[in-house]
C-alpha cells in the first residue's frame, strides 16, 4: 500500500509542518469528517472549508495515524498504546520513531477521550 497524501501547511517528508516541525512531530491524523490526512488541525483547519469531527471510542481500531519516520498507517488504538513507552513520550511501534509527548494534550481535538 502506498502512503497517504498528508494535507497541510508547508509539509516536509516527515508530516511536519508550519505549526508543528519539530523532530518529534512526525504523525498525520486522518480527519473523520474528510477522511483525508491532515499534518495537524491547524492545517486542516486553514485549508478544509468544513467543521471537524472527533473519532469515537468504537472507532479505534480506525487505521487513522500516519507515522512520517517509516510511513506506517496505524490504528487510533496502536497510536495511543504507544504513549508513555519512553521517558521522553510516546514511539511507534512499528519503527521506534519517538513522538511528540505533547501531541496527548491535544488529543480531544481528535479522538473521544
């Protein structure tokens, strides 16, 4: 399967992009309402023309994060597993990619907490 095409604002190869470009900010979230991948909700929220909605709890097995490091799509549920398994935040489980730990604290904005 080839990776998703990763909407936003001045997106590098990794998912980053003019709101997020740190190293660790390397995840793309599949948006519910478009089903398209967005590098954040910033970005969606500058370039779709429709109000977002927030992946349910029955939803998680959704294959809706995108990691940058080794283009892996996984579930909301293999994403939010990963948190907490280093010091430093969360990783991918597929490639070891470290995550921003702050991306948790915006989590609401995506998925039912």
């Amino acid at each position: 399967m080839s990776s998703p095409i990763v909407h936003g604002v001045s997106i590098t190869p990794l998912t980053q992009c003019s709101h997020w470009f740190s190293a660790l900010d390397i995840i793309a979230i599949k948006m519910k309402c478009c089903n398209e991948f967005y590098a954040c909700i910033s970005c969606h929220a500058a370039l779709a023309k429709h109000n977002t909605k927030v992946w349910t709890k029955e939803e998680r097995d959704e294959e809706a994060v995108f990691c940058g490091g080794c283009k892996s799509v996984l579930s909301i549920e293999e994403y939010m597993a990963g948190d907490g398994k280093c010091e430093e935040g969360s990783r991918c489980p597929k490639c070891n990619a470290g995550w921003n730990p702050g991306c948790k604290n915006h989590w609401s904005l995506y998925f039912e907490i």
